[in-house]
C-alpha cells in the first residue's frame, strides 16, 4: 500500500470557502472536492501541454516540407467529418 502525503494548507477567504461547500454532493468532503480540483487541473495543463508540443512540432514539420493547408480547407473537412458523424449517430 502506498503511502499518502499532504499539500499545504489552504487559506481562502470564507466566501470561497462557503462558495466550496455550497456546492459538496452528497457524502462529498471539502477535502475531496479539493482533491478532485487538482487532479483535474493536472490533466487538463497537461493536455494544454500536448496540444502546444503537438501544435508546434505540426509548424516545423510544415516548414521543413513547406506543405500548408489553407484554415478554410480545414474547417470543410472538419465540417464534413463532423456532418457525417453526426448523420451516422443520429440517423
């Protein structure tokens, strides 16, 4: 069994703390509410990290090959990836 360990105490003013509680489901503590907020924010900045790597190494795989696609080029063919999803699932 791994062991647990503590982040530092939080001071916050009582309006978000009140805010916080407001909010708790059923059976919910504030200290899970916490726990739940930073490891959301974790995979959400390290997807945003990915993105930008993936974003940046598309720009010079572009320069290097001097290949582009016109914005516009790109939204028609996401539209029509799109349209025809949206005609499979929905019927």
């Amino acid at each position: 069994m791994m062991k647990t360990t503590s982040f530092p105490s939080l001071r916050v003013e009582p309006a978000l703390r009140e805010a916080a509680q407001s909010v708790l489901r059923d059976g919910e503590t504030l200290t899970s509410l916490m726990e739940t907020a930073v490891r959301e924010t974790i995979h959400r900045r390290l997807a945003q990290a990915e993105f930008l790597a993936r974003g940046l190494q598309s720009s010079a795989d572009a320069k290097q090959s001097g290949s582009y696609h016109a914005a516009a080029d790109v939204h028609a063919e996401m539209q029509r990836r799109l349209d025809g999803r949206r005609k499979k699932v929905l019927g």
